[in-house]
C-alpha cells in the first residue's frame, strides 16, 4: 500500500490509531478454516498478474545522511506495481509489469531491475527521451526523532505523457488471473489515468479479477480529485487494499476494522477487501497485524508479528503480492492468503530498497512461524 512511500508521506494511509479500535470477537482459526474449506472447490485462476504503473529511480544518501549534505547516493529502483510484480516472482508467480519508458540509459537501468527480478517487460512501450522522461525521487531516512521525507522528481515523466489507446489489453490481459493497479497510476495524469480506466474495463470483461490498492498521495492530488476517481474505479474492483483511514475519506465508511471490512463488501460490493493495522514504537520497531473478508462473511485475520525495520517502503506491495499469490490459489482461503501477504510485507521491511528480496519457501516458512530471526548454519 511502494516507489510510493506509504509510512512517510501524512496521508490517510498512516498506521491506526489503535486506541479503542481493537477487533472484537474474532472467530477462531479453526471455524474461519472450516468455512473456507466448505466453497474452496472453485476452479482456480491462472496463475499470472499484470500490473501497471509508473517506476521511477530512487536515490537515498546512505547512513541515514542529510540530503543536503550527502557526498553519494545509493541508487535503487521501485514503483508500486513494479514492486507487487517482483514480490509476485519471489512467490513464483508470473507477473507482467506494463509501463512506458524513455530509451536512455534511466529508462534502462528500471528495465535491467525488474528483468534481474524475472518479471516480463514484453508489454512497455518505448519511447524517445522528448516524449518522456524517468523520474526520480529522493528519500531521506530518518532516525527518531528525525522523520524520514521524501523529495519527488518525477513531472514530464514517460508514464505521465501516455496516451490513451497506447497498450492493447486485451491482448495484455489474455491468459491473465489478475489485473492489479493502484491509485498512484490515477493520479500522475488525466492519461494515465484514462489509460488505467481502460486496463480496468477490459479485464472486467475478459473475466480477469482486477485488484486495487486504495493508495492515496497528496503530493500527486486532491483529496476531491481522488475520490471522484476512487468513486469510478471502485464498481470495476474484486479485491480491494485498503486502510481504515482511505476507506472513511473516500467512502464513508468508518468503525472497527471488523465493522469497516463488513461495510466496504456490502457497500462496494467488491469480492474481497482486505487491511492492515500497525503498531510503531520508535522509527525501527514495527508490529504488524492483517485482516480480510470474502462474501463468507467470515473474518480471517493474521497473528501480530513484531519487526525489526531495515526498510519500510515497498511493505505494502509485498502485502499485495502475498495476498494475490494466496487468493489466486484459493479465493476462499483468505486464512492463507493474508498469511502469505502479512510474511511478504513483514521479510520486505527487514531488507533495503523497494523490492522484496526472499524465496517462495522463506515467505512460506515466515507465514506459519513468528520465531525471531536465528543464525541458519
């Protein structure tokens, strides 16, 4: 829920205040299992996700240095649907990430990331560097009681320029599972965002599942402009990554994280909806918990599990990736699935960057135990 980094920027994507919020009355593992095991019969999706997006270059002044002062920079690449694609290939996913490039060397280095990655390029569109550029952001690391920031550089970008009957979807999506995009691809340009749109209606009449992370940055809109986007997209969505706060700002709908994922599926009439509350202490200490709801109604929900923060940005992708790789196999077993998206997210923070770094078996193996880390020898 990320080039986008989603614990920095104050937007409505910011942990729970978790006082007075607590989940009541969770059912308990077993029942939530037995429920998902009764319609767990369906045929299964393939096992391929597209995503579309914008990446861009990030540039960070090691040590937990001051930009201003900084002598070098540590260059690394990330964008949110970049980032689901390649937490997506460490589950053994397929994953196709579709983008628009220039053809310089920036352009170049994002390719060589998500192919050294095993994600599938065969749908960006090149194009020459006056039709477009790479952008480029700067992140600032901060320690408590210094917060991290962010410094964007990303306007006249490739993505940003793309115009509307750039891409075929239909043969993008063919032979698909999912869709998956999120809202910063709304908001870096009317085109772009018209581009997404038709992503989106395509896949919905294929049959492709469209997944959507409710990321907001107000760097890039307002929270009107926003909403009206998130109001168009939201018929068009099966499974939906959300917060509590994006979820009362765009919709209305506020409560418990119980009451809140009961009210999106009844309201939005998506087919699963699916959240994460945090708990910080300090800049480097994280305890993280998931929830998800299918039209069971039937809750399934993570166990905490306490981090050792290296990284935040990219967490929320990892969450996404998890959480898909998991539904794909079995839209009923969100017990699964947000297992697989809680162990994603909790392995990305501990490494640097905005990729999840870790095997199919590691993620699996941080899914079923919240051992603390041991030396393996």
């Amino acid at each position: 829920m990320s080039v986008e980094p989603e614990e920095i920027e104050k937007n409505v994507e910011q942990q729970d205040d978790d006082a007075g919020n607590s989940v009541e009355h969770l059912p308990e593992i077993e029942a939530v299992e037995a429920a998902e095991a009764v319609i767990s019969n369906l045929p299964m999706r393939p096992q391929r996700v597209v995503t579309f997006g914008e990446a861009m270059i990030r540039l960070t002044p090691p040590g937990n240095e001051r930009l201003e002062r900084t002598t070098s920079l540590d260059v690394t690449v990330g964008g949110a649907e970049l980032n689901t694609a390649v937490a997506l290939r460490c589950l053994e996913v397929q994953a196709s990430w579709v983008s628009v490039l220039p053809d310089n060397g920036l352009g170049r280095m994002i390719a060589r990331a998500a192919r050294a990655n095993g994600v599938d390029l065969s749908g960006v569109q090149w194009v020459n560097e006056d039709a477009g550029r790479a952008g480029v952001y700067f992140l600032e690391e901060g320690v408590d009681p210094r917060p991290s920031s962010v410094t964007y550089d990303r306007k006249g970008t490739a993505i940003c320029n793309v115009q509307p009957g750039t891409f075929n979807w239909a043969t993008l999506l063919t032979g698909a599972g999912a869709l998956h995009i999120s809202g910063i691809t709304l908001a870096v340009s009317p085109t772009a965002r018209a581009e997404a749109m038709e992503a989106v209606r395509v896949a919905s009449e294929l049959g492709v599942l469209v997944s959507f992370d409710l990321n907001y940055r107000s760097k890039l809109w307002s929270e009107a402009d926003a909403r009206a986007a998130f109001v168009e997209i939201i018929p068009l969505v099966d499974v939906l990554f959300a917060s509590r706060g994006g979820l009362d700002t765009f919709f209305g709908i506020a409560g418990s994280h119980e009451e809140v994922l009961k009210i999106a599926i009844e309201k939005l009439g998506v087919a699963a909806v699916t959240l994460t509350r945090k708990r910080t202490k300090g800049s480097r200490r994280l305890k993280l918990q998931s929830f998800a709801l299918g039209q069971s109604g039937v809750l399934a929900s993570s166990d905490w599990r306490d981090l050792e923060v290296v990284d935040r940005l990219g967490g929320g992708d990892a969450y996404a990736a998890g959480f898909l790789a998991g539904y794909l196999e079995n839209p009923h077993g969100l017990t699964h699935a947000v297992a697989l998206g809680t162990a994603a997210s909790a392995l990305k923070h501990t490494v640097p960057g905005d990729f999840l770094s870790a095997t199919k078996a590691e993620i699996e193996a941080a899914a079923t135990t919240s051992v603390a880390a041991i030396l393996h020898r």
